[in-house]
C-alpha cells in the first residue's frame, strides 16, 4: 500500500536536501576555493582581482 505525502512532508523534504547541500558545500569550500591566494583574507583576494 502506497503512503501519499503531504505538503509538508514535501517542505520537510525540500529543506533538507538544502540543508545538506548548504553543509557539503562549506565543508568541499576549500577544495574547490577559486581564488588566488587561498590563504588570504577574502577582501584581499577580491583587491587582487578587481584591481589587476
């Protein structure tokens, strides 16, 4: 016997895919960190990119 999901169900359901999508993107964020300098602050690469 098939269960129907409700609305909320599918809200539930939508959060936290964004949620866990939200998380390993921070956590991946230094592998894939496109900027220059990784280890300078960010308004130092955003200078260095900006002002070449």
């Amino acid at each position: 016997m098939k269960e129907k999901f409700s609305v909320v169900d599918w809200v539930g359901y939508i959060i936290g895919i964004v949620v866990v999508g939200f998380i390993l993107f921070i956590l991946l964020w230094p592998i894939i960190d496109p900027t220059p300098n990784k280890s300078a602050t960010i308004k130092e690469n955003v200078e260095q990119l900006t002002f070449k």
